[in-house]
C-alpha cells in the first residue's frame, strides 16, 4: 500500500469530519496523486496542492501532519509541521524518534491505516489535548531551530580550536 492510499484509508476510517490535503513534490506533482486517487477509485476525497512556495501554508488549520512513509531521510516536512505548531502523526523513518513523544508532540505509528486514524483521533479528541500538544510540538521544533543548531556547532568549533593544556 502507498503512503498516499494509507492516508486515504486513515482519512476514511476517521471518517467525514476529516479531511486529506497533499503538499509538496518538485514542480507539479499534483497529477500522480490524482492519478494515484483515481485508480484506487477515491475520487476527490483528498486536496492535491503540488508544490506550495509558502512553507507555512499546507500546515494552517491543519489539525494533524500525518506522515506515513516508509522511507525518509530525516523529516523537514515533520519539522516545518512541528514549528508551525502542528502534531505529527509519522511512521518510524527519519526523526520520528528523536522529535515524536507519544501524546506530546504527536504519535509514532506503523504501516497501518487503522494504527494512522487512532493516532490522528487520540491527538484530536477534544480541544484542550489538542493545544497542548500543539504547544509542545512547537517547544521541539525550537530545539532544533538554526540559531539553537549554530550555537552548538560554535561551541564544539570552538572547543577543538583550543589549544590543549599540557
């Protein structure tokens, strides 16, 4: 199963209350996910939005990011939702386990639609889980922010120019 028909297959079970949008790809990758919807007969059951140059905008108004691949290197896109204040709902790729706590900033799931929708509905049961959840996923996507990661990198620079006390 793709990562696009598990995520058809989360949205269903979830039910009508939830909708799928699908950002990102190079240049105009809106037709292989339609293509991809068509053949697996779920016509317009997801927003297909290609590639989007406001970073930003996929996550606005988007309860969860659900991210159920089965391969990816580190995870931008987790971390672009994680700053926008946005769980993450990931398989175990990439950053998954370096950024996902369980109900704290989002849900590690396996390859599996059921398992996906679960998590979706545990972060989303009711408004107060959900802003708290949107606080802490922000809180991690801080540790990781470029003025934090430089300073690091300044430190440990700085620490092996020092000249070795003999």
């Amino acid at each position: 199963m793709t990562t696009l028909a598990l995520a058809i297959a989360a949205r269903d079970i979830i039910g009508t209350g939830g909708g799928l949008r699908v950002a990102g790809g190079r240049f105009n990758s809106r037709e292989p996910y339609e293509a991809e919807e068509a053949q697996l007969g779920v016509a317009d059951r997801g927003e297909f939005l290609g590639t989007v140059a406001d970073a930003p905008a996929p996550y606005r108004g988007a309860d969860v990011f659900a991210l159920p691949a089965d391969y990816e290197t580190w995870g931008l896109v987790c971390m672009e939702a994680l700053a926008c204040g946005v769980p993450v709902v990931m398989s175990r790729v990439g950053c998954a386990e370096e950024v996902i706590v369980a109900g704290e900033t989002g849900q590690i799931v396996g390859y599996d639609a059921q398992e996906i929708a679960g998590a979706i509905g545990a972060l989303t049961t009711d408004t107060t889980t959900l802003a708290t959840v949107r606080r802490h996923a922000r809180t991690m996507a801080e540790r990781y922010a470029w003025s934090t990661i430089s300073r690091d990198y300044e430190r440990v620079a700085l620490a092996v120019r020092a000249p070795a006390h003999v």
